[in-house]
C-alpha cells in the first residue's frame, strides 16, 4: 500500500500555497508513458487522497496506485533545495 510521509505532506502543502491552489485542488499523480508526474486537479470518484493538516494534498487514481505498489512518498534534502522522492 502507498504511503506519504509527514515531511512529503508538508512539501505538498507547500506547493500548493505556492501555487495559490484553491482548496479543493491537490496535487495529482498522472502516469506519462512510464513515468509518474504531478499535476494540479481536484478529486475524481474513485480516487485515493491523502491530507496533511486537514487539507487534501494529494490525489492517486487506481491506475497510478497499481504502479506505485507499496512505495512510499518521502523528502529529500538535495544541495539545490528539498524534492520528492518515492522509495520502493
């Protein structure tokens, strides 16, 4: 099963004030040929969404959730700033 940790879900958070995101929008999962990119949308039937402080921050539909398995959505500190990272 996908998990997101607490520091990814802050990350998100921050993303989306940045983007000045209404609050029904989140930030959503879409599979790219065979990579998985975000984007901004609202929730779907039938979509999984994780929250960080009460706010939705992310949306993964089913298809994405297959592929993603039993990863987990974590943060890394880099040289040029914190990212998103998946571990499997």
């Amino acid at each position: 099963m996908f998990v997101m940790t607490e520091a990814a879900g802050g990350f998100l958070t921050h993303v989306l004030e940045e983007a000045h995101a209404a609050e029904d929008t989140a930030v959503r999962f879409v599979l790219e040929g065979e990579h998985i990119a975000p984007k901004l949308d609202t929730v779907h039937p039938g979509d999984d969404v994780f929250a960080h402080a009460g706010r939705k921050v992310l949306i993964v539909d089913k298809g994405v959730a297959r592929v993603l398995g039993s990863s987990i959505l974590d943060v890394e500190k880099t040289m040029s700033g914190s990212k998103l990272i998946l571990m499997h």
